[in-house]
C-alpha cells in the first residue's frame, strides 16, 4: 500500500524509498517455507496464482501439481505494481505532466511485466526521468 511507504532526502541528493509498515515483510529464503504445508511438501497448485503469498508470486510446478519454492517476481516489482498501478486505475502518477506520462507508464509497466532481472534497471530510468522533469521546473 502507498501509506506504507515514505520519502526522505538522499545524502548524494535526490530522495530515497523508505518503507514505514514491514509487517508484512519477509525474505526470499523464508518464501519456500512460506508455501510448504507440514511435512508434506510444497501445497498443491493447478495454476502459479495458487502459489502465491501475498505480494510473492510462487510458481506451479504443473507436471506435478505443487508449488516450487522459486519467487517470480522480487520486490521492486511488487512495489511497482501496488505503488505505481492499480488494476482498475491505471497508473497511480496519472497526474504526471503530459511530456513524460507514455514514458513513465512504459517504464511502470516494464517494471511490473519485465524480467525480474531488468527491474533495477528500468527502476533507476523512472528516477532519472523523474528527476529530470523536476529540474525542468525549476
């Protein structure tokens, strides 16, 4: 949820991301144990939305029918997604001025659809877009 999240100054300039409710938090080493049901193994899935545990999005592994202990998504993803778009809405910065609005909702998508892989990559180009738009103000 945006409440859970907050902005403070950066030292090197600029701001930084800092979450204020962890509650709900946890690492990828813990997400395996996460799914597993006892002694049993992992639960049992028919799809890789039955794997999932809150904002960790698990995998089916179809041929046998149970979740694996591998996330699909990491949290920088999740974030996107929660703090940038909403299913129904759009993109949340929908107020984003008219010169960057199709590249930051290019990127926001990019950041929730992409590879895991490429999501700092594409997390740090919305900052520089976002910092160079408010330069362009100044």
């Amino acid at each position: 949820q945006p409440s859970n999240f907050g902005l403070v100054p950066a030292e090197a300039g600029g701001f930084k991301v800092k979450a204020i409710d962890v509650d709900i938090s946890f690492f990828d080493s813990d997400l395996g144990d996460m799914l597993k049901q006892g002694d049993s193994g992992s639960s049992l899935c028919t799809a890789n939305s039955d794997c999932n545990f809150f904002d960790c999005h698990g995998t089916c592994d179809g041929a046998v029918g149970k979740c694996v202990t591998r996330r699909s998504n990491n949290n920088a993803q999740a974030i996107c997604r929660d703090i940038l778009f909403d299913k129904l809405v759009g993109l949340h910065m929908s107020h984003a001025p008219w010169r960057i609005s199709y590249q930051l909702s290019s990127l926001g998508r990019q950041c929730v659809d992409g590879h895991p892989s490429n999501t700092q990559h594409v997390v740090e180009d919305m900052i520089k877009l976002l910092e160079s738009e408010l330069a362009r103000d100044n």
